[in-house]
C-alpha cells in the first residue's frame, strides 16, 4: 500500500517535521515562502491523506469535497476559523489545532500591546528616528498608566487567564466578560465577571481574545465603541473579524476611545495605508501573538504531532471535532 501524502501548505523547519516523515511522504509549499495559490492547494488536495495548513489557507467545503483521501487538517494555529469544522466532520476529516503551547508568549504580545498603546512606545521610538527629539519636556509623549488601571477581557479562555495573571503584577482590577464563568480566572488572579456593556463601561482597557465565530463576528461595531470610555484603549488579539474597522477607525477620528492596539485584522495582510495605520494612537502589527521562535517551533512540533497520530489512527492531542 502506498504511504500516505501530507501536503504542508508553508515552509516551516525541516526538524519540526520529523514525526510526519516517519509515516509519510511529504511535500512542502517552500516556494519563496510565499502562502500557497489556492488552485495549488485545490490540486494537493485531490490527492493528499493530510493538510497541513496556516490560518491564511481556505480549508472550505469546495476544497472537502474534492480531498476524497483526506483524514487529517492539521491547522497550524490555536483559531481554527480558517477550517469549515462542519464541512470536514461531515467528511470524516480529523481537524486538530495548536492550543496551549502559543498561551504565555500570545499572553506575552497582548500585554506589550497593550503596554506600547498606553504609553506610546512605537510614536515614542519614531519620534527619535524624526530626528525630532531636541530637549525634554514635562509631558513630552505623555501616555497613559497601566499599573492600578482597568483591565476589561472579553473571552476569558487560556490566553485571558493568562493575560490576567500577568495583570496581577500591575496590580490592575481586573473585569472578564465571557459566554461562562471562569472559575480560575477569578479564584487565582481575583478577576470579576461582569456583564459585556458593564466591562465597556468601566475598563480603561478592553482587550478582545474570542475566537472568530459567527456570534462574535462584527461584536465590536459602532454602538460597542460609543459605550466605552473616552480615555480608553481598545485592543484585539483574537481575530480581527471581530471588529468592525470603518466603525474603530471613526471612534478614533471622533475621539470617542483614546487609541487601539491591533495584532490581528479584518482581512490580513493589511498595506501600509490602510485607514488604521494613519493615527499616531492606533498601534498596528502583522499578527505575531505567538510569534517567538521558540513558541512558532513548538507549534509546528504538535502540528506535526498531530498529524502523524491521525495517520497511525491514534488520538491526536489537539484535535477540535475528534469524537472517536
Ligand atoms: C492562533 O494560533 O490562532 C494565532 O492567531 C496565530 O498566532
């Protein structure tokens, strides 16, 4: 019998891959590390037992329905709202995930974010390569505290509880809104549930972490915004379809929340003038939550892990739809 084909839809390191290799043949999109055309990624699909894909690849239900040897969508992320779980269920396609290896470095980047917004770092940093820095000034790049401050997180899973630890050490209240209560949240890091429009009203930090789904798409709109408070920070490291940008990038102009720290957007990669990029208080990146090498390598790792399992018929140990 032929050995099984993984199709690996980006380059990522050839030693991450080693457990795929043991019980398969390989190829990997290494073209210029650039993402995979989606008729490439049509055609790999009609013959391969295994994807292994990033958050940017569509696993939709055109490409299901042509993967006839599909067992395995091994996702390289922790969001999964690339894949149509549904559709691949449907399929009997095993769809697994990167949950907690990513928790304290995403946790890591939603507390610099937050950090660079309030006081300003990026518009500080640039300030000097202006040439623009010629005395010291009392409330020269002024920003705002952190420490005893309102932090309001909305969706208190992992990387919220996590975020909320860190928090403790700024000694910030700290307020969840979240589809059901934390427990742990709140035994260990003292964070308070409250209701979605009690956070917008008190934080001077809202920080969204949900996962991209229908209820949450489009959650942070117009009427989300007017409620929050005039001094306040709004910050997304979930999915940037939670936002509705043409609604933030109002609530800025009009000055209705003082600024934003976005890792993630409506549809990435965004150009350099996109209409968030040109307010000084917006600080934008290309989506590194889990961006350090070692939490980037680690992923890759349990994808592959992942993978090989779903092929030897073993339970994986991150899989979203697994009900064997
Ligand atoms: C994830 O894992 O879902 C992240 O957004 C990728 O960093």
């Amino acid at each position: 019998m032929d050995n099984p084909y993984v199709f690996i839809t980006r380059k990522v390191p050839e030693d991450t891959i080693a457990p795929i290799r043991e019980v398969a043949d390989v190829k990997m999109w290494d073209y210029e590390d650039t993402p995979v055309p989606r008729e490439v990624l049509l055609k790999e699909a009609e013959t391969a037992t295994a994807i292994y894909s990033i958050l940017s690849d569509k696993i939709d239900r055109e490409l299901l329905e042509r993967a006839k040897n599909l067992k395995v969508v091994g996702n390289l992320a922790v969001g999964y709202d690339n894949v149509d779980v549904e559709a691949a269920t449907e399929h009997g396609v095993i769809v697994c995930n990167t949950p907690d290896v990513l928790t304290d470095t995403t946790a890591d980047l939603a507390f610099a974010l937050l950090m660079a917004a309030a006081r300003r770092i990026p518009e500080a940093q640039q300030y000097i390569k202006d040439g623009k820095w010629d005395n010291w000034s009392p409330l020269l790049l002024a920003g705002q505290d952190v420490h005893h401050k309102t932090l309001g997180i909305v969706g208190m899973g992992r990387i919220g509880e996590t975020v909320a630890k860190r928090a403790t050490g700024f000694e910030m209240n700290i307020l969840y809104h979240n589809r059901s209560r934390n427990e742990k949240a709140e035994k260990e890091f003292g964070a308070a549930y409250v209701s979605f429009d009690e956070l917008l009203d008190t934080a001077d930090y809202v920080l969204n972490l949900t996962p991209l789904t229908p209820e949450t798409e489009g959650m942070f709109n117009r009427d989300v915004f007017s409620k929050m408070n005039k001094n306040a920070i709004f910050l997304n490291v979930g999915r940037g379809g939670a936002v509705v940008e043409e609604d933030l990038v109002a609530a800025i102009e009009n000055g209705e929340i003082a600024g934003a720290g976005l890792d993630v957007f409506e549809k990435e990669p965004i150009p350099e003038d996109h209409p968030l990029m040109k307010f000084p208080n917006v600080v934008c990146l290309p989506h590194i939550g889990s961006a350090s090498v070692e939490t980037r390598k680690a992923m890759c790792s349990l994808t592959s892990r992942n993978i090989r399992a779903v092929l030897r018929g073993e339970k994986p140990e991150a899989a979203v739809n697994w009900n064997k």
